[in-house]
C-alpha cells in the first residue's frame, strides 16, 4: 500500500501503527512528578510514548527510566555548539544555576561554634562568604588569574582547612580589575587568607607594583586618590594610610570576609548578590588585557555541589505527599505556569512538623549523593 501525501510504501501494520500515533489517548502514558530543593517545590506532567519511548518537546528519545538531567543533556547534544563568548555577563540559566548552587550549600551546612586565633567565639556559623581583589591594575587575563592565583590558592587551603564544597563568581570593580565572590561552608582565617592570597598574587607583581605606587604618597596623594570627599571618609582612610605606612605598604587589603550565621533567608540574599545581574545601564568596565571571555569561567562550584541538582521522582511513589502538606500553608508561595505548579518556601519558617518532613527528605537525598558537609 501507498501512502499517497509522503510517497511512500507502507505495510497493514505501518498504517495502524500511523493512525494509532495520531490518537492523543491512545499515544501517551502521562505520568505526575515532583521537583524538590530547600526551597521550592515543583509538580508537572511528564509524556511517555506507548512503546516505551519517553516524548519531550525536542523529540529526544530516551528510557522511560531517565532523569531530567540525562534528556537535557541528550537534547544539548543535538544542538550545534555554540562558540560565541559570554561577553563577562552570566546567562539567565547560569545565574539560576549558581543561586540553586548557593542554596544547596547553605541548606547542608552544618552549624558550627568557632574560637577565632585572636579569641573571638563564633556561634551558629554556617558559611564563610569572602572576596578576593587585585591591589594593583591588572595586567593579565582573568582565565590566567583563575588559572594560576585562585586555583593555587584553593591548593593551599584544602591542605590548611575542610575545604571541599564552595562557590565562586568573578566579577569587575568600577576600576576594571576583577574580583571573586567565594561562598564555602568551612571557616577560614582572615589573616591566613590575606597573607596566602597577597603571597600567590605576588608572583605576577601585583603586591610590588602597590608598593611602589603607595610608598611614594603623602597622606594628601593618599586622600585625592581613594577619593575621601566627606569628614567621615577623611577619618577611616587616614587611619588606612597610617597602617599602610607601618607595614610598608606590603600588606594590601586584598580579602574581605562575611561570616554567615544560620538566620533565615541569609541563603537567599548570599545567593542572590552572587548571582546579580550588571545594574542597567552601567557598561562593564574589562582590564585592558582582556580582550576573548570565550575561555574565561564566570563562576564554578565544587564537584560535591555539582550533584546536587534536585529530588526527583513519581509523585505517587512518595510515602507523604509533600505538595498536598504545603499548599494552603501561610508561609508558603504559589506560583502557577504553563507546565507546572511551584510552591515557594523558606524551611525555617514552616510549622514544626512539616519542616522535619522536608529536612528528612532532603537527608535522605544528601546520603544518596553522597554529599558531606565540612565538620
């Protein structure tokens, strides 16, 4: 038999097979599933062919076993890669995948009390959120900077302190120097962190070039530099000039660090200034070295929170319900799309109850993927 519109021949079995491909009832298995982070939780409908393909809008076959992962990546091969550089700016996607990032790595850590080497306690501390900078104009790329100060600098403190799970951001000052954002669940010395990076920065000039520049300034030089235009700015920058004057100008403030403590919503605030986008209407001001982003990384996370990605399953294979647990509650935030049904919440602010169903089920994902969090 001939089907006349394609031009083709087809078989008995082939025409059935046709007519009963084009009966949405008879086409496709739907099934309900759940999407679980600390945060949210999302309900949606996935398609699966009848002869045990699974459909997804980019017509990408797979087992009907496969996580959303395995068809994102199976749909990305398909596409032409793309060689256009990301112009120093993070894509909608990235910026979304770092704050999921942040928020697994704040939700895992483990609240700690630390006696600091000058003897301050801190109590309840859950992450260290510090930045890095340059003292001096910058001179080489930021791939090479990444490459060979921060990486080296990480090297040195895995050997120094728990360091495994962490997230960076690269970013540009007003200046047109970079600067990195680091979030990690373990604590760590200012005044080692100081040293080590100036030390490693050093090795490209950057701490002797500050030298030379600042040793030559009066405390007017000084001023007219930083740009101290009010009384209270002139203050903290001459005592700022003093100290410089004392340590010879070798020991630039390069690192600033944040302790972050276990308050709600401090996740949230972290993950969104990491993943900021540039303010409107403000040009991105790049070193003059810089002149191909194509290898530059924007931002990376430790290979321990590269697997945290979401809970997922069935729905009905849950013992409890969590969406039917939620919805209705007043903390809770719904928000309603073309394909699925988000619930929005922050873990400490839920009842009791429903807060140990959520903490209990995201432990048993924390062993599945073997995470560990620093002690």
């Amino acid at each position: 038999m001939q089907n006349a519109a394609a031009g083709i021949n087809v078989t008995k079995e082939q025409q059935q097979y046709f007519f009963e491909s084009s009966q949405p009832a008879n086409r496709f298995i739907i099934t309900e599933h759940f999407s679980l982070t600390p945060n949210s939780l999302a309900i949606y409908n996935r398609f699966h062919l009848r002869d045990n393909r699974m459909f997804t809008k980019d017509s990408v076959n797979t087992s009907p076993s496969a996580t959303p992962e395995q068809v994102e990546a199976a749909a990305a091969a398909k596409k032409p890669r793309n060689s256009i550089a990301h112009n120093f700016e993070l894509s909608k996607q990235a910026r979304k995948n770092l704050r999921s990032k942040v928020t697994w790595l704040y939700h895992f850590a483990k609240k700690q009390t630390i006696v600091t080497r000058k003897g301050k306690q801190l109590t309840n501390l859950k992450m260290n959120f510090f930045t890095l900078k340059l003292p001096s104009v910058q001179v080489d790329s930021s791939d090479f900077i990444t490459k060979n100060c921060l990486n080296q600098l990480f090297i040195e403190i895995k050997e120094k302190v728990n360091f495994k799970n962490y997230v960076w951001r690269l970013e540009y000052q007003k200046n047109g120097n970079l600067h990195y954002h680091i979030a990690t669940d373990c604590y760590i010395d200012y005044d080692y962190l100081l040293a080590t990076w100036n030390r490693i920065i050093n090795k490209y000039g950057y701490v002797d070039a500050y030298t030379r520049k600042f040793s030559t300034f009066s405390l007017h030089d000084y001023i007219k530099n930083v740009g101290a235009l009010d009384s209270a700015d002139y203050k903290i920058h001459q005592e700022r000039y003093a100290k410089g004057c004392r340590d010879k100008w070798k020991k630039p403030n390069t690192v600033d660090v944040r302790a972050v403590f276990g308050k709600s919503n401090i996740a949230f605030y972290i993950s969104k200034y990491m993943a900021k986008k540039p303010e409107e209407g403000v040009q991105i001001i790049l070193p003059a070295c810089e002149d191909n982003s194509a290898h530059s990384r924007l931002w990376y996370c430790s290979r321990s929170l590269s697997k945290c990605k979401t809970v997922s399953d069935f729905r009905d294979v849950e013992e409890i319900d969590l969406y039917s647990v939620l919805r209705g509650l007043d903390k809770v935030r719904v928000s309603i799309f073309d394909y699925c049904i988000v619930l929005y919440f922050q873990i400490d602010e839920l009842p009791p109850i429903v807060r140990r169903l959520l903490l209990t089920r995201l432990e048993v994902y924390q062993k599945e993927i073997g995470y560990l969090a620093a002690a």
